[in-house]
C-alpha cells in the first residue's frame, strides 16, 4: 500500500509546535545533523573517500553543476506532483 503524501505533511511538525518550541526544534535538528556528520568522519576516517564527492574542477564549476542538477530535480518533482492528469487517489 502506497502513503498519499498532500501538502500538509510537509510542515505538519511545526503546526504542533508552539512559536518558542521552534527554535529547540530546529537546533536539535542541526545538532543532530553535526553528530551523523562527526560520527560518519569517524567511521570513514581512514578511507575520507566513503561518502564524499570531490568535483574534479574549480569551486564556481561545481556550484554552477550542482545548481543546474538540482533545478532539474525540483522541476521534475514538481512537474509530477502537479501533473493534472495522474489519476486521483483521494
């Protein structure tokens, strides 16, 4: 069985929270983040290669790349989420 998502999951956290909780909430998100991050540099140290993609070219190369991948990405995402002919599943 498949989850239709709507929109409403999307930000459905943050109508839970209060307006003061929301700042603990994001803070314990980025905290979180920094740990995976150090505990991943931890487990990869010896190898560095694990999990990280090092671009070949300049810093303005890459940017400019991972720009245009990314706009394809939300542009198909978007396409297909809007898409009025898919068929209905509400």
């Amino acid at each position: 069985m498949f989850y239709v998502l709507n929109s409403a999951d999307f930000g459905l956290i943050l109508t839970w929270l209060s307006f003061e909780q929301v700042p603990v909430y994001i803070g314990a998100q980025v905290l979180a983040s920094l740990c995976a991050a150090f505990a991943l540099k931890v487990i990869f140290h010896p190898m560095m290669g694990g999990g990280v993609t090092v671009p070949s070219g300049g810093h303005g190369q890459a940017f400019a790349l991972e720009f245009i991948i990314s706009f394809i990405l939300m542009f198909v995402v978007t396409a297909v989420a809007t898409d009025t002919r898919a068929v209905s599943t509400c």
